[in-house]
C-alpha cells in the first residue's frame, strides 16, 4: 500500500528543526507565562486555562494551516503582546484583559477579511513602536537586576546558566533552559520552597473568564495588541515565509489567527500570531528542502500539545517555587526581546528621536484621560518625528510602500 504523500515527505532534518523549535517554546515561553500571571495575580485554574488554550488552539491552527498549505506555519502566540499584558497588571481589570484581547481578535479577522492590515502597519513606523514596546517592558529588566542582588543564590544561578547558554550559541541548548536547570538546582540545595502544596498533577482545568469592555481598556490594550501581534509577529513571520520562496496566503493566515485569537480569549488567553522565532526554525535550510520543511511544524506543533495537556501542574508551580526564580527567568525570556527592541529601534539610523521619546513615555508609569502610557508613548514618537524629522519620517513612509506592494 502507498504511504500518504505527507509521510513520504518526512525527513530527519525537519524532524530535529521541530523538536528545537519546540525546546525553544518550552523554556523561552513558559517562564514568561509563569511570571505574568504571578504580575496578574491569576489563580491556578485562570493560569491553567490561559496556557492550555493558547498552546492547544495554536497546535490545531498550526497543523491544520501546514497540512492545508504543505507550508511550515507555526501558530502560537504574542510574547511581546503577553509582555506587554504584565505590564498593566494593577492599571485593569483581568475581565478587562480578555475583553481587550476578544477585540483584538476580532479587529485581525476584520483586517485579514478586508486585506489592509499591511496598509495599516506601514503607516505606524517600526522604529517608534519598537520604542515602545522596549520602554514598556524595561520594568521586567530592572526586577531581573533586583532579584539578582536580592536573591543572590537563586537568581544568581539561574543567571549564570543563562549566560553559559548565551555563549554556546546552540539552537538544542536554549539559554532559559540552562537557566532553569541550574536556578532549579539552587532552590533545591537553598531549600527556598515558597509551600509544601504538592505540584497538582491532573488535566487542565477550563476557566471561563469575566469579560468586560471599556474605551480606556479598548485604547490601551486592544490597539497595542493588535499592533503587537500584527507588527511583531504576523508581518515578520509569514516575511520570513515568503523570503524563503513560499507562496504564502496571508490573507487567510490572517483570518485564521483572528479566529484563534477570538478562541483564545474566551477561556483567558490573550491574541494569537505567527510565531516570529518559531518560523525562523521550521522554515529554515536547516529544517531540510524546501518542501519538506512543513514537516517542522507538525513536529514542534504536536509536541507543544504537550505542554497544554501539563497545563495545571505547570501552573502549580506558581506556589510552589520562590518568586525570586520566577521573576528572573521572565526577565530572562524576555531579554532577546528587549534587545532586539532595542537594536531595531535605534539601529536602523533613522526616526532616533521620535523612538527615544516613545521608549521614555512608555517607561513612565503614567495615566492619562484613563489610558496608559504606552498609547501615549506612540503618540509623542509620531508628533516628534513629525516635527523635528519629518523627512526621515516622510522617507520611511516612501521606502514601505514599494515593499508593500512587492
């Protein structure tokens, strides 16, 4: 009997290319999951929900997407967006976040359906968002330094192991992963346990949020999301697709992580994206041919399903480890991203002070008319760069457009 012309297509490369992808999921993502909703003070269950709905709605979109397409389109969702939720934790409402989030889902649908989400984003210059999102995430840094000194012999440890990883350079060992091994051995020789609670080894439990909607909330979590997850992970995934010689349907890649995203908040998660770093894996030369590459996907997708399924014991963890750890591997995680923030804001040379300005306003923990600072953040970044280098701005604007049409 013939095989199935997908399981002639497996290959050993694209194989490997899943499981690092995955590897990259499980210990650069979920200790970032873990510190957020420490920052939100979610329960258990809300915890256990969140991660089992945005792994396991992720997983199916990805598989389905990648069978449909024979495509590696890797699905999960928005760190910097997931970031940039931690950041508003006392400023709103949970029920508030997931009203917010249900929107953002719906807004993506809507700009996918209509075909002008990159038509939006050219006009909102990179640079200036970047700013934003580096200033509005330099909070998660400056703990990570507190911890360190605080906590010396946990944080510490976590640390080094991070740096050890940062200097192997090795895709198989993940910076955060080395970090959680040796931070986990010092809880363990320190005795630093928060709680006797045993780690609760059963299936997800699904929490059906409380869903509110506020134009303070609308304005200050909804349209950063949006452009977060289109910006930062839509745009410059399904880009790497389409460099790598796929003919990528982004249209209707993009109605289907709407789709998910609407999902995703119903039971407490936030949006869905292309995943950025994901797609640099399983669509890479190292993933093997070209059109066996969609093989990379299925793997990491089917093994991310894993971690939705060990969704509440993860999220026990929570009362179980030392604060200190879990602050320092969030801030860990989200290092890479605050330096490519950094780094993409402020290297391309152009739109410094409108992104300089933005990184400022989003690190003051300020509240205007009811909506937070890093709406305002983008606002100030646009009118300076509108005063002071509007040809560089005007400039900007000029080099998009070709490249959107293209």
């Amino acid at each position: 009997m013939k095989r199935p012309a997908f399981l002639a297509d497996f290959a050993p490369a694209a194989f490997w290319a899943g499981v690092t992808a995955f590897i990259w999921y499980a210990f650069g993502a979920v200790p970032l999951h873990l510190g957020v909703s420490d920052q939100l003070g979610l329960t258990a269950a809300q915890t256990s929900s969140w991660i089992f709905i945005v792994w396991f709605s992720g997983a199916v979109s990805s598989i389905a997407l990648t069978l449909h397409y024979r495509q590696p389109i890797p699905i999960t969702w928005t760190i910097p967006g997931l970031v940039y939720i931690g950041t508003l934790a006392g400023d709103f409402t949970y029920a508030e976040v997931v009203g917010a989030s249900l929107l953002t889902g719906a807004l993506i649908v809507a700009l996918g359906i209509v075909g002008v989400g990159g038509w939006i984003m050219r006009w909102l210059p990179l640079p200036i968002i970047l700013g934003m999102f580096g200033g509005s995430i330099l909070a998660y840094m400056t703990r990570l330094v507190g911890a360190t000194a605080e906590h010396f012999a946990v944080a510490g440890a976590a640390v080094a192991g991070y740096l050890v990883g940062r200097v192997l350079r090795s895709q198989r060992v993940p910076p955060v992963g080395l970090a959680i091994v040796t931070g986990g051995v010092a809880v363990a020789v320190t005795g630093e346990i928060q709680s006797a609670q045993a780690v609760a080894w059963t299936l997800p439990q699904l929490a059906v949020p409380s869903i509110s909607f506020s134009t303070p909330a609308f304005v200050a979590i909804t349209l950063p999301l949006l452009v977060l997850s289109m910006g930062m992970g839509n745009v410059q995934g399904l880009g790497f697709l389409a460099a790598q010689g796929y003919q990528v349907p982004v249209n209707r890649i993009t109605v289907v992580v709407g789709i998910n995203s609407l999902v995703n908040a119903l039971l407490g998660g936030h949006p869905a994206i292309v995943a950025r770093t994901g797609v640099a894996i399983v669509a890479s030369p190292d993933a093997g041919p070209i059109a066996r590459r969609y093989w990379a996907n299925l793997v990491a997708a089917g093994l991310t399903v894993v971690i939705a399924l060990a969704a509440m014991p993860v999220s026990s963890l929570l009362a179980v480890l030392p604060r200190a750890y879990i602050v320092t591997l969030a801030g860990l995680a989200i290092l890479p991203a605050f330096q490519d923030a950094l780094e993409k804001s402020l290297g391309t040379g152009r739109l410094r002070m409108g992104t300089v300005v933005a990184f400022l306003v989003a690190a003051t923990p300020l509240t205007f008319v009811g909506i937070t600072s890093a709406f305002w953040a983008i606002v100030a970044g646009l009118m300076i760069s509108v005063l002071v280098e509007r040809d560089d701005l005007f400039q900007y604007w000029q080099v998009r457009e070709p490249a959107r049409q293209q």
